[in-house]
C-alpha cells in the first residue's frame, strides 16, 4: 500500500510539472498568433493548409531571449525603397541602432520605421526589427524572421524575441515580405518564437 501511495504521489507530482511546463509554454502571444492564423479573415495561410491547421510551432518561452537595449537614434538617416520578396519597394527609414547582449555577447541591430504606416492609427510610435541567426534553417525559417517594438520615452528599449515571427511569404508567395538586411545578423541561434512552418 505504502509503494501504491509513492507512486501515485509520484505520478501526480510529474503531471503537475508536464502542466506546469505546459502552461509556461503558453504565452497570450502565441495564444494570439494561433487565432489569428486560424481566422480565415486575417490568416495568411492558403485556405488548404487552414483547413489542417492545428497551430503554429513555437520555441518554449526563454527570459534570456528578452533583452533590454540600448537605443541610438539616426534622425539624420534617409528614406529609403526596402527590398522585398517580389517588385514591391515599401518606404522605411532607420530609426535608430539597438545594441544589446545575448550569451555573454554583444550585438547591434538597426531598427526601421515603416514610412507607409505612420499615419495608420497605432502605428505612430511602431518599430520593425528584422533580423537573422544561426537557426535560420534549422530550426526557424531560412529566410530570417521579425520582431516588433514601441519607441520608448528614454534611450533603452525592450527586445523579445520571443514575439519574433515568420515573414507571411513562408506561408503563401502571394505576400511581398522585407528581405532581412545582412548586416542584422545575430551570430548566435535564437530559439525564441515561431519556428518553421511545416505543412501536413
């Protein structure tokens, strides 16, 4: 009786920690990006692969992923026509440099503002962060992904790369995606955020 009750407080003991881990996994992020790709309203997926969508593959939830940067703002720094995926120049312009340390190293990145989008309502204050690292290919989309910010009052800001997510070209060619500036390369793998999309 006394080894039934050890297993079973065992037993118990591993569920909660599966849930526990579970749960962690299970950020209002990622909540958020698989119901939106499930819409068929704001989905970018092609109508077949909706049909068996089930969710995204995300990496776990990682804290060392969520930097705190410093920003260098460029007010000097021109418009310019962003390559992307297809013939379409969007206008952005560098807003600033985020120079940051992941892994005992230091990195900086330049941190664009989408010059189409300013006058849209809750864009005022959007930056775009599009960046490569050493899981480009294995692991996460070959082509680089994105990240997102807000301009801050002050000179630091917040990078989570646990919010970094998939160009909508890695799931249908129909989109015109921003090719990822070589020069925002993270020498390291980021296992934070959206993973490669794999079709079923």
């Amino acid at each position: 009786m006394k080894n039934l009750l050890l297993l079973f407080l065992l037993f118990f003991s591993v569920s909660c920690a599966q849930e526990k881990q579970l749960l962690n996994e299970d950020t209002e992020w990622q909540k958020k990006m698989n119901a939106d790709f499930k819409d068929a309203t704001k989905s970018p997926l092609k109508d077949k692969d909706r049909k068996t969508f089930t969710g995204l593959d995300f990496y776990k939830f990682d804290s060392t992923y969520v930097v705190k940067a410093k920003l260098t703002r460029t007010p000097d720094a021109k418009p310019f026509k962003m390559k992307t995926t297809t013939e379409r120049r969007p206008d952005y312009v560098q807003y600033a440099v985020v120079t940051f340390t992941l892994k005992g190293k230091e990195y900086a990145l330049k941190i664009y503002q989408n010059l189409g989008l300013l006058e849209e309502e809750g864009f005022e204050d959007y930056l775009f962060l599009p960046f490569l690292d050493d899981t480009n290919g294995n692991g996460s989309y070959p082509g680089g992904r994105y990240t997102e910010a807000r301009i801050p009052e002050g000179d630091t800001i917040v990078i989570d790369f646990n919010t970094a997510y998939n160009p909508y070209c890695a799931y249908n060619e129909k989109y015109s995606c921003p090719i990822v500036p070589r020069e925002n390369y993270v020498a390291t793998e980021i296992e934070a955020g959206v993973k490669a999309f794999k079709k079923y």
